[in-house]
C-alpha cells in the first residue's frame, strides 16, 4: 500500500499531545473542565427539532437530495441575507448549501489552486484554509494577525511578487480564535486589494457573525460594492442556531465562484439530507428569539471569565463578537507549556494558540461553550489557582 505523498505535507496535529493527556487523566478518574471546545453546548432550538422530526417522515425528503439543495432552502437563505444584511442575491446562481461550512472551505481549494499556487491565509488561523491548500498541492503564505493591529492582515505588508500570484485570500470575521472584529472599511480595504492583484478571489469565512454582545452587530462582507464581483462568504447555521451537528452552511456571492463549487461538490457528494435542509428553512424563517436568548448567556459568560482572567493576571481583549477569549499566557511559557500546565495543575482545558498557527504562539483560546455550573466550577479553580 503507498499512500499519496500529498498526506506527508499535513503538519502534524498540534493538539494530539494535549487531546492524549486530557483523555489520561479522565481515564484516571479527574475532572475535567474543558474551554477548548467551540462547540455550543445549549441544544438546537425545539420548533427547529420538531419541525425536523416531521420532516424525517416524509417519504420525498427519504431519496437523494440534490447538491445544490432544496429551491425552498436557497429562497430561505437570500431572504435571510436581505433580512439581516440588506443583501441582495439571486437564490439560483449565488447561493449553493453546503454540509457545514468546513466542507465548502475545503473544497473551495480545489476550485482555485494548482500544485504551487499560493493562497493568503491567516495566521492564526482556522485550519482548513491552510490544510484545504496543501491538499489541493498549493501553499499557504500566512497572513500574520498581530494584536497592534487589532488582528486584521496588513495587505501592505505582502509582497508583490506573493500577492500577484496568489490565486485566494482567506478572511474571517468575526475571528476565530482571536474574536477580533472587522467593520467595511476593511473590506473595502481588502477589495481594492484583490482588484489590484489580477483580481484575486477573496473567500470570507463569516460563521460567527450571529454571536454578538454589548449592541454591536457584525456585518457581512458581502454588504461592500464590488464585493460579488471578487468573492463569496462562507455561512453556517452551526453557531446561529446551535446546529453543529446536524452539519448545514452556505455559500453566497460571485456566480462563478459559486458554480465552480457546485461542479467539485457534485462530483464528490451528494448534498444535503432533506430534512435537515427543511430544519434549516424553519431556523431561518421562524422565530429568531433564540440569538438574542444565546448571546445573552454567552456574555454573562464571556463577562465572569474576563473577570477573572484579569484577576489572575491573564491578558485578554473583552470579545465583541464569537465566543471565544484569546488570552496571552505569562512571559516565559509556550502556549503548549502553559495548556499543560493549567491541565494538570488545575483540571482545565483550553487550546493552546500554536494551534492556529505560528503567529498563535503566545496565546490560549477559552470556549464560552461549557454549561454555566462547569464554567462556575472552572473559574473557582481559576482563581485558587496561581498562574505563574
Ligand atoms: C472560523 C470557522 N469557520 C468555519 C467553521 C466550521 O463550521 P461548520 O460547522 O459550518 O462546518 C468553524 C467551526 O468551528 C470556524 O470556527
């Protein structure tokens, strides 16, 4: 057996050390508390559910769905895009669902890059704008989100002879994991910049933008003129409405872009489960209650851990949006030396930011995602507990 020579150009998986001490010490009986996750933990909403389950009996939703989903779902979605963003798209030709945003992200190398192309992507990062390149035999130039400048890429900084043959750029706003914002003007900013670069196509990743605190509210890329005609914004329904599991995005934007998907996609699956797309019309049409429900828990959250993040001498910036704290760990420790020993001194998980990347080095990320009575219990042992 040989196995391709593309899988060697993976970097290993920073978190297996971490992942492996955390399932050794659960195996010997400790209690972990784990902010590493961003995964939500309140469940999908009940009318979004119930509307699923009846979904589930229909014998037309029990056949292969189509890749470009259901009609209903794409009108569902550009409603949604008008409704929130004042966004206008044609429901056939720039919006195409996926399973999950990741799956689109992936795939979305594919469209653009050949063996030695570059894609710009940030760093830190999510990682399968990088891994999505490697596979596809591009490389990545990493865009470094330094905390000077609020964690936006400095487009001035990339060379010409860089950004004049990369083929994409990766953004991602509201952040992961650094919870920075973005407003228009760095859009445009980032426009301009693929319109100077032989029109370079931008990819916005934009999962985030639901989950919000203090009255602001993120806005989409694809609110700037100009930019349908340069890019596409990735969308989930994971964080909005606490479907991560039930794997349902979208992709909206340039036609051409969108087409070019669809062509990768139906060729390797077979979209959607019908009653998950129908799931996803409820959670976009019905109620929306359950946002402002969310982001309230996750800034009572978000504001107890700040507190006492500070107490202990942890810097972090108060997040306006996501539900992520990126936090800088004391001088003299690596994020991999202070994850561990936060892990074995006080019970808590968290990620380490090398994770993310190199610029990540220095950082952790705390997950807003744990059940109130775990975070109570959490920041107790935060604070009975000396950080350096
Ligand atoms: C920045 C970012 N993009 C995309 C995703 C993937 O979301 P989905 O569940 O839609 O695949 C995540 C999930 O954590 C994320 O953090």
């Amino acid at each position: 057996m040989q196995l391709a020579k593309r899988l060697n150009k993976l970097p290993p998986y920073l978190f297996v050390d971490i992942n492996e001490k955390i399932a050794e010490l659960r195996a010997r009986g400790a209690d972990i508390i784990s902010f590493a996750l961003g995964d939500p933990d309140l469940p999908t909403p009940a009318h979004v559910i119930e509307y699923m389950c009846q979904a589930t009996h229909d014998p037309a939703n029990h056949r292969y769905p189509e890749t470009n989903g259901l009609p209903e779902l794409r009108q569902a979605i550009t409603e949604w895009y008008e409704k929130r963003f004042g966004v206008t798209l044609n429901p056939d030709r720039e919006v195409l669902p996926l399973i999950g945003s990741k799956e689109g992200i992936g795939h979305m190398a594919l469209c653009f890059i050949e063996p030695g192309d570059i894609a710009l992507v940030p760093d830190p990062g999510y990682p399968p704008f990088s891994m999505g390149t490697i596979l596809a035999g591009g490389e990545p130039y990493f865009m470094p989100l330094k905390e000077e400048n609020d964690f936006l890429p400095d487009f001035e900084t990339i060379p010409d002879e860089i950004a004049s043959k990369a083929k994409l750029m990766w953004l991602n706003y509201p952040n992961n994991p650094t919870g920075a914002t973005a407003d228009l003007d760095f859009f445009e900013k980032a426009i301009h910049f693929a319109q100077r670069h032989n029109n370079l196509a931008i990819c916005h990743d934009a999962p985030y933008t639901e989950v919000f605190f203090d009255g602001y509210k993120p806005p989409s890329f694809m609110q700037v003129s100009g930019a349908k005609e340069v890019g596409v914004e990735f969308h989930s329904l994971s964080k909005t409405y606490h479907m991560t599991g039930w794997r349902i995005g979208m992709v909206v934007g340039n036609a051409e872009m969108i087409d070019a998907l669809f062509r990768v996609k139906s060729n390797l699956d077979s979209g959607i489960p019908q009653a998950i797309q129908q799931a996803a019309i409820e959670a976009l049409r019905g109620s929306q209650d359950c946002i402002a429900e969310h982001n309230a828990i996750l800034q009572r959250r978000r504001d107890k851990l700040i507190k006492v993040l500070a107490k202990i001498g942890l810097k972090a910036r108060i997040p306006k949006a996501t539900f992520y704290i990126w936090a800088k760990v004391p001088q003299g420790y690596t994020s991999i030396d202070f994850t561990k020993k936060l892990l074995d001194e006080a019970g808590i998980a968290v990620t380490p930011g090398i994770g993310y990347g190199k610029e990540g080095e220095g950082y952790v990320r705390f997950s807003l995602t744990l059940a109130d009575d775990r975070l109570e219990e959490g920041v107790n042992r935060l604070l009975n507990w000396k950080a350096v």
